[in-house]
C-alpha cells in the first residue's frame, strides 16, 4: 500500500453516517420542543414578551456575537488547540474595526479590518501554542490582558480629539445596510395579534427573523451550516480534525499538522474578530472599551454545551441570547415565567432519565425492587410538586403537609436508590435524582412569587450559562487531544 494514503481516502462507514442524521435530526427535533414548551409558557402565563417579534430580533444581536466566539472555538479545539484567547481577539476586532470603518467611512472595511485583527491575535496564539509549546491557558489569558492595553493605548494616540472619540470610545461609525422581507410584518399582523397558541408564536418567529436583520447577522448565521460542511464533510475538515483527535496517526498518514492548526488558530481568530465587529458596528455605533463584556468566554461555554459542534453551538448561543434579550428588554415578568419552563424541564428530564436507567437493567434480578425504589421516588416528587404548589397559590395549609409528606417519601427512595443502584448492576441516575427536586423547588418558587429581584435578572445570562453547563456535562465528548502539547516527528 502507498504510504502517501491519504486520511480523506478511507471509505465512509455507514453507520456514522446514520449516527450523524440521527444527531441532526435530534437537534432539530429539541429546538422545536423548545420552541412549542416556550409558546406553552408564553399561553399559560400572558407574557407575550417571550416570543415577541422584538424578542426574536434581540436574541439575534446577543447571539451572534457569541455565537461566532464559539465558532472560532470550535475551529481551534476541532484542531487541538484551547482558544481561552477568543475574548481578547474579540477586542482586537471591536477597535480595528471600528479604527478603520471611521477613518475609510465604509463599513465593508471595517469588517475586514476587524476579521483580520481577530486573525492576528489567532496568529500570536498560534505561534505561542503551536511553534514554541506554550501551554494553551497560559497564552490566551496573556493575550486576554494584552488585547485591553493595547487598544486603550490606540485609543489614547487615534481617537482622543476626534469629534465624539476619546480614550475610551470610537466617534460614530457607518452603519451596515440591512435586509429583510418587509412585506412579511404587514402579512403576518393578524396571526401575530391573535394570541393563539403556537399560531401567534410562530408569526412573531417568521417576523423577528425576516425583518429589520443586519447584513452581518445574515453572514454569521450562514457561518454555522457553513462551518459544519467544510468540518464534516469536506477532506480538509477531516484532516483538520483528525490533528485535534489523534495528531500522531494524522502525521504518520502524511497530514501536515504544524499548517492544519496554525490554520484553524487563525480561522478561530477571523471568527472572533468578526464577533468584535459585530458588537461595534451592529449591536452599537461605537467602538467602546469594554464592549465585549465577556462574550467570547461565554462564547466557550457555549461550544462546550454543544458539544463542539456547530449545531449544538447555534442552540447555546441563543439560550443565552435569549436570556440576554429578556433582561435588557426589561423583562422581569417574562424571566420570572421562565421559571416554569425550567422546573417542567426538569421534571421532564428527571423522568427520562430514571425511565431510561430502568430500562437498561429491565433483564436483571433487582429490577422489581428498583422499580418500585423509583415509583415511591416518582410519586413522591409529584406530591411535593402539588403540595407545594397549592399552598403557593393559597390554598389550605395542610397542602404543607402532603408536599413535605412526598418530599420525605422521595428523599427515603432517592437514599436507598444511592445505595443499592450499584450492587443492582446499574449506572446510578445521579441527574435524575437532582433534577426532580429541584424542579420541586423551582416550581413550587414560581408560585409562591409575583417577580424576581431585579439583581437576579440582571444576572439571568450568566446563571442560564452555569445552569446549561452543570447539565451538559454528562455527555461531553471533546476531541482527544485537545490541550495537548504535540510535537512533530513523535509518530
């Protein structure tokens, strides 16, 4: 056999083939869910705020800038490389683009300007991890720091005196035109207004994402299928892959891994620099110290969520963009109707979760006897979800009685359930057993409360993030070698 063989040459197995339209689908199929469960609460509550045309476009803007920090995450993790840098190539973006769109008046430039500044914070980065191995957290915190002096430090020599400009911000900045199906608001008016369930949701849907979109929105959000085709489907992104996963055997197959992730460092750079841009020239007019805000670590935890993939990405970026756009919007009703979301999530989650364990020691000795472990614990958190609830709405004081009853019930099953799941030859349902009385909690809080402490709202983004990330860590799977040290001719 040629040694030459390349890694794109190896026949495609069916299997993963089916395995990947199965984690497509899956993907769609939760963000549906998601959607229908949202327009339920917005039905049940009377907030219409939460899926409000309105809504919809703030979501976007606060998504999108994390959204492309996640991406450019995905590129260099994909790669091997950990990009804690992505918030520092973000503020390279955020001043070399607004530096350049003032000084040539044309948007255009400044979005080139941003990518490229972006690209070069990638090109440090990868020059610091790649060629002289320094560790990936160190560098990118390094490049986190440097970013901020040194644009105040441009700052201070370009912008100070220029009308509007000063050590700390941009004067005005041109604008990006913007593209849309205007018709689309006026045709959809009656079903938005109607308040029908799923009918009205949907309309506002249509109309948020079809009116009044910035032209860089339209691009980022054609970056992520974009991504995943070049990733997944193309013999570079292959390649590019197999240099985070096993970078030993890509070399031993001739990959020139050294160029596969100085690429994907660099690309990741261009796609924060492109998020910088974004914030100040789309979300903002000006250039302004400090306007990341944090977004491209959220940006991290977003891909994380995902599972770094593209899709996964999409959906955590607009969690949090979601949230985002309800607490700036002033929606301390709307957050607070998302409680209910949450505690029926999960109950949800708790019962798959418990139902699955079941089923997979369905053939064992012990099933009877953890089944029925299970059903006391199943029907104890429905009787202190119900009790609760009740007294919360205010009903007789002896409904105390029944939740703390049910919560004693479902404490005693969930403690011998710890001890005895494992000598029944089964995975222990840790989530399960969280989840189901926190959903207790959490429901039983939206009952007993007409609003949430401002202070609490304000924070919702960040709490959603710890909240998605405590979750999402069950199932994790990063590339193997990400964070590695690797040196070439080791194979």
């Amino acid at each position: 056999m040629s040694q030459d063989l390349s890694v794109s040459e190896a026949p495609a197995a069916p299997a993963p083939a089916r395995s990947g339209a199965r984690a497509r689908w899956r993907f769609v199929s939760i963000a549906v869910a998601a959607f229908v469960a949202l327009a339920g609460v917005r039905a049940i509550t009377g907030q219409p705020m939460l899926t409000s045309a309105g809504t919809i476009q703030a979501t976007l803007a606060f998504a999108v800038p994390i959204g492309l920090a996640g991406l450019g995450g995905v590129w260099a993790e994909r790669a091997g490389i950990i990009n804690i840098g992505l918030e520092g190539m973000m503020v390279l973006g955020t001043w070399f683009g607004a530096y350049f769109a003032w000084s040539f008046d044309n948007p255009w430039v400044g979005l080139v300007a941003g990518v490229l500044g972006g690209m070069a914070g990638g090109l440090i980065h990868a020059v610091a991890t790649v060629t002289f191995g320094v560790d990936h957290i160190v560098s990118g915190v390094a490049i986190n720091i440097l970013a901020v002096g040194a644009m105040r430090y441009l700052s201070l020599l370009f912008f100070v005196g220029a009308p509007g400009g000063g050590a700390a911000q941009s004067p005005q900045l041109p604008e990006f035109p913007q593209v849309g199906l205007p018709f689309v608001a006026d045709l959809l008016a009656p079903a938005r207004d109607s308040g029908i369930f799923l009918v009205s949701d949907t309309a506002s849907l249509v109309t948020g994402l079809t009116t009044g979109m910035s032209v860089v929105t339209l691009l980022a959000i054609l970056l992520v299928p974009l991504t995943f085709a070049v990733l997944w489907h193309t013999p570079f992104g292959l390649r590019l892959r197999s240099c985070g996963e096993n970078p030993d055997a890509a070399e031993s197959l001739g990959v020139p891994v050294y160029a596969y992730k100085f690429t994907a460092v660099v690309l990741s750079g261009g796609f924060a620099g492109m998020g910088g841009v974004f914030l100040a020239m789309v979300a903002s007019s000006v250039y302004q110290e400090g306007q990341t805000g944090g977004r491209g670590y959220i940006g991290l935890a977003a891909m994380i969520f995902g599972n770094w993939r593209p899709g996964g990405l999409a959906m955590g970026a607009g969690l949090f963009g979601f949230t985002d756009a309800l607490q700036v919007r002033g929606g301390g009703g709307a957050v607070h109707a998302l409680l209910l979301l949450i505690a029926g999530a999960l109950l949800v989650a708790a019962a798959v979760v418990l139902a699955a364990a079941l089923r997979r020691m369905r053939s064992t000795p012990s099933f009877a006897g953890m089944a029925a472990l299970c059903g006391v614990f199943a029907v104890g958190t429905a009787l202190a979800a119900a009790g609760g609830t009740a007294a919360a709405t205010g009903g007789p004081a002896w409904w105390w009685a029944v939740a703390a009853l049910g919560a004693a019930a479902g404490a005693v099953a969930a403690v011998r359930a710890v001890r005895s799941w494992p000598d029944a030859g089964g995975r222990l349902p840790v989530p399960a057993l969280v989840a189901a009385p926190a959903g207790v909690v959490v429901l039983v809080v939206y009952f007993a409360t007409d609003s949430l402490p401002g202070q609490l709202v304000t924070y919702s983004p960040h709490i959603a993030t710890l909240l998605v990330l405590a979750l999402a860590s069950q199932r994790l799977r990063p590339p193997a070698s990400v964070g590695r040290q690797w040196r070439k001719g080791r194979a």
